[in-house]
C-alpha cells in the first residue's frame, strides 16, 4: 500500500472560536486503514520512530499496531485523561492544544510522521495536552500498555521516547517565547513552516480564523501578518489557501522563533535515531 496525501484541508470548527468550548469526545471511532501483512513493515517506515527501531523490537511491536485514518477535527484525547492508546502519525499532523476555563484554546506543540503522541502514557501519566487533529492522514495506533512494556525491556526505544520527551519539552519553550517576544508574522511563518516540514508540501489550506486560534491572538491580526507576508512576497493566500513561494525567505523572516526550535528539535532526536 502506498500512503499519500495530496491535499490538506482545514476550516474553523466552532469548538475553536474564543469564547466557545471545546468539544469532548471520550470514544472516537476510527476507520482502519487498509494494510496488508506484507505491507505492513514497510508502512512502518513513514514514522520515523518506528523507522529508527532494531529489527528485534520492531518485530515486538508489530502485532500490535493498527493503521488507522484520522480525520481533520478528531479530538484523540483531552488535557489530563488516562491514556489507553498512543499514535505514531505518519501522514497525519496533530496539534497539541491548552485548553482555557473559557474554551480559549493555545497550541503548545505540533506532531507529525517525527514523533509519538502519548508520550507521558510510558510513565503512567495522564495527558499533557488536548490532541486535535490539523491535518487528516494516517497513523499507527498502538495500546499505551503494551508501549510501556516495550519501553521497560529498555534498547532502542526507550533511549528514543526518553530524547523524544526532551524535544517536546524544547519545542513547548520556544512555543512560550516566540509568543512573549516575536511579532505575529514571525509567529505566522513559524506555525505555516511547522505544518509544511511534517506535510513535505509547499500548499496548506486554512482558515485565518483557525490561526488566530492556534496562536492565540486577534483574527484581525493574522489578516495583517499575512497580508505583509504575501506583500514580501513569502507567500501566497488567496481563498483560505497558503501558498509558500519563497522558503528561505519564510525562514528568514521567522528568525530565531523558527531556526533555532528546529536546530534543538533535530539535534536532540538526530542522535538518538541513528541506526
């Protein structure tokens, strides 16, 4: 089976908008992806965690995994719930959401084929934040259970949870700074980049009234950062859809908000998932 995505599509969901409440979906209902046993190994490569692991605790770990879709607005789990399953996207990206008493929600993190959400199941925790899907794709879903056993018999994967665990924590920091001390575009072009790094694409379609929500500010001020970015002609945004047109120049203009998460992130997960 070949996994691709070809189109990304996001619109505002009234469980976002300032002011409303976040929707709570204790049971979701997922549809497998279609998976053949021979398949299934190679499908395993587009997670990079999952890549990056032995032969021998890959193996462990097979019989386990299930294929799943995750459509665009799932809510996975809400902020302090007890997690019976853990995800391993591979076309999928997720964010990780605060949500607010008020229903104001501020993303803290971003997942995608990189990484593992459920990572504070290995150590009986609950959830560290509300996991709503951005961008519909495919992950592999797995029993907290039987990860935590995995990461008890050590190797391979607990050194890379352990590292993985200290790259979030980096990534939620410089998410706290670039919101204090950066402008709005700068926060823009970091969050556009964030998605189009885990999509391999240059074309996402959201709503300025889903950014405003992400990042936490006015939707007003999002249709000013864009309308600079496209002047400079970073981007283009035209009918709900962004177009990145010149990559260097985004990153630039996201400046250390952007470089040096993405320097610390890499570098931290770099070692750790060599083979």
């Amino acid at each position: 089976m070949n996994i691709t995505q070809t189109q990304v599509s996001m619109t505002a969901h009234p469980s976002l908008i300032p002011g409303g409440t976040l929707h709570r979906r204790y049971s979701v209902d997922y549809a497998p992806a279609a998976a053949t046993d021979v398949g299934l190994l190679d499908e395993t490569m587009q997670n990079d965690i999952l890549a990056a692991l032995p032969e021998d605790e890959l193996a462990f770990l097979l019989p386990h995994l299930e294929l799943v879709h995750l459509p665009f607005d799932k809510e996975l789990y809400e902020y302090g719930a007890k997690l019976s399953h853990v995800y391993f996207p591979t076309t999928a990206v997720v964010a990780l959401l605060y949500v607010l008493a008020d229903g104001d929600v501020t993303e803290i993190g971003v997942t995608g084929h990189e990484g593992l959400l459920g990572i504070s199941a290995v150590m009986g925790e609950r959830a560290l934040g509300t996991a709503m899907v951005q961008c519909a794709g495919d992950a592999y879903k797995l029993k907290a259970s039987v990860l935590k056993e995995a990461y008890a018999r050590g190797g391979k994967l607990q050194q890379i949870l352990m590292r993985y665990t200290q790259a979030l924590f980096a990534q939620m920091a410089q998410n706290s700074v670039c919101g204090r001390h950066y402008s709005i575009d700068q926060q823009l072009s970091r969050w556009l980049l964030d998605r189009l790094d885990r999509l391999h694409c240059n074309e996402i379609k959201v709503t300025q009234e889903m950014i405003a929500n992400m990042l936490g500010v006015r939707r007003e001020s999002v249709t000013e950062a864009a309308g600079k970015l496209q002047h400079e002609g970073l981007i283009q945004y035209k009918r709900g859809n962004i177009t990145m047109l010149d990559r260097e120049g985004l990153e630039m203009h996201a400046g250390e908000c952007y470089r040096v998460s993405k320097q610390e992130f890499d570098q931290i997960l770099s070692t750790a998932m060599a083979r």
